[in-house]
C-alpha cells in the first residue's frame, strides 16, 4: 500500500456545535491500496479512521490519482542530475 499526500482538512458546518467548532477537525487523507503495480482501492482516512473505499476508476477515484500524480511528477530526480551528482 502506498500513501497519497493528499489532505483535506474538514471544518464544522454546524455553527449551533460551539465545542466542535473550537476542536480542530481531523485532517482527511487519501491511501492507494496497490496490487502488482495497480491501484485496485483508494481509502479514504480521517485521522486513523476509515471513512470508505473509492473506486479508483470512479471519476472522484480518478481525480485523487490524477492530482496525486501532478503533485508529485516534479519530485521525481531527472536521470541525467542523479549521474552528474555521482560522477
């Protein structure tokens, strides 16, 4: 299983619940769940909590992927840097 860095955090919508308002929600994070390289799931966590399974060829399931893999294509090391650093 590998861990999407995607987090929402969620706010009280009810103004009536003072004391939920005051405590800071749990942040909502996105997982895929992997199987011979392939997203087959994507849970979705609110602090250790599962909330649900997302399909990951649902079209929410495929905005998740999609924004995962735009934020993180940067990250990755050009081969031609990672050659110049060990030469």
């Amino acid at each position: 299983m590998s861990d999407i860095e995607i987090a929402q955090t969620e706010s009280a919508a009810n103004p009536s619940e003072n004391a939920a308002a005051e405590v800071p929600a749990e942040e909502i994070s996105y997982h895929a769940v992997e199987k011979d390289g392939v997203v087959t799931a994507i849970w979705e966590m609110q602090g250790r909590k599962h909330v649900r399974t997302i399909d990951p060829r649902s079209r929410q399931g495929q905005d998740i992927l999609r924004l995962y893999t735009t934020e993180h294509h940067d990250e990755v090391p050009a081969p031609e840097a990672s050659e110049a650093a060990s030469s």
